[in-house]
C-alpha cells in the first residue's frame, strides 16, 4: 500500500512559492507580470504584502480581483492571468499537481505567429539558464511585453473566436509533453490521493498502522530570486 510517509511532496500534491510581482511599467502604463494560462493547474494567491491585482480574461470576459494582504483568490485551468502590482506586490503562489508548472503547464499570450509551433514558441519565452542578471531581466522584461501585445487582441476581440483559437494553440503546444506531465502527475498528486483513499480503507477495517509511520519534513527555498513569468520567485524542490 502507499503510504503518507511515501509521497515527499507537500500535502495534497501541491507546489508552494514566494513570489515578488515585476513593477516593469508597460506601454499601457500598468506595472506588472506577463498574462498567462495553464492548462492542468487551478493556481491560488495568498497575498502577503503591498497591494495589486489580478486581471482574468476567460470565456466568461474580462474581470479585475483587487490583491491585499490577507486576500486569498484562485483561478482553475483556462484562466488567463495577469498580475499588476500597484505597491509591493508580495503573493505566496500555492499551485495544483506540483511539477507540471515546472515542466511547462503554462503558455504565454504570444501573438498567434510565436504560437505556431514549440520551437518557435521556446524561442521567444526561454530564460537564459547562466546569463547575467541583466540579461535574464532584459529578455523576461521583453517576453512579458511580448505577451501583453497577444493579451491586448485576446481583450479587444470581438466574439469567442480568438480566444478560442488561443486555446488550440496552447494545447497543440504542449501536446508533445503530456506523456511526460502524466508521469508527473501520477507520481505527485495522484500518489497523495490514491495515500488519502488507503488510509481510510485500513481505518474502516480498524486498521491505524500508518499513524505509526508519521514523518516532519521541513525545507528552506532551493533558489531564491528566479525570474518567473510574474515576478522574481523563491521556489522550492518538488517530490522526488
């Protein structure tokens, strides 16, 4: 059987990070992240500091949610997001099925040519691994403006049929990854709920030989400061 003691994630399969919102002003005078959507993960914002806002687009509309500490606000698969930080943006990110974020459970707003195929897409969203700072700023900086140009068609359409079309090329995009994302998932969250589901079998059977099994498990950040598509991140290692 698995057991609690055998998944190393954290609780549920999630993933957790610290991030500090971009104040990059854009064109449109808004300072802020780069929009985005996932594909497989609700993510979830626990604001704790300064003050900002998440802006949606879904096939619902448009809508603005205010941020300020305190304020715990999440989105499911689909959303497209975009942070705006007003003053000192702090959020704790708690993210579904940790490691698929990792492994690229997110697609940018590009405009639809960047979109046509997963190198082409690579090409204008990778971070250069070992640059300077500088450059890892500059090109983050650029990519988020590059999003914002695909964000502002998606918000100014007129009909479902660009966002639509937005999301056949998300997901053609990352069809050549979903193998890999389901090994992920398997090994992660599926592992914490199939754990969930045995512990209660052996409890209606009254069997409680897992609470013997209990571990504490503690861990500091494993990079502190990466540039992420929303800000600079403080991440940790996922399961293993």
């Amino acid at each position: 059987m698995v057991s609690g003691a055998g998944f190393t994630g954290l609780p549920g399969g999630v993933a957790v990070s610290h991030l500090t919102v971009y104040d990059w002003p854009a064109a449109d005078g808004v300072r802020g992240g780069t929009p985005h959507m996932h594909l497989t993960c609700s993510e979830a914002y626990v604001v704790t500091g300064g003050r900002g806002a998440v802006q949606t687009l879904t096939t619902s509309g448009y809508e603005v949610t205010s941020l300020v500490p305190g304020t715990v606000a999440w989105f499911t698969p689909g959303t497209i997001h975009r942070l705006v930080n007003e003053e000192d943006l702090r959020i704790t990110v708690v993210m579904q099925n940790s490691g698929l974020p990792e492994a690229g459970d997110a697609v940018l707003t590009l405009p639809p040519r960047y979109l046509a195929d997963p190198g082409t897409y690579a090409a204008a969203t990778a971070i250069p691994v070992g640059a300077p700072e500088e450059e890892q700023a500059r090109v983050a900086r650029a990519r988020r403006d590059l999003a914002l140009e695909g964000y502002r068609a998606l918000r100014e359409a007129d009909g479902p049929e660009a966002l639509a079309a937005f999301h056949r090329a998300a997901a053609a995009l990352v069809r050549p990854r979903l193998a890999e994302w389901r090994e992920r998932w398997r090994r992660g969250a599926e592992a914490s709920a199939t754990a969930t589901g045995e512990q209660l079998a052996r409890l209606e059977h009254g069997d409680a030989d897992h609470l013997a099994e209990a571990v504490v498990r503690a861990e500091q950040p494993s990079a502190y400061g990466r540039f992420g598509m929303c800000g600079r991140l403080d991440v940790y290692s996922g399961p293993t």
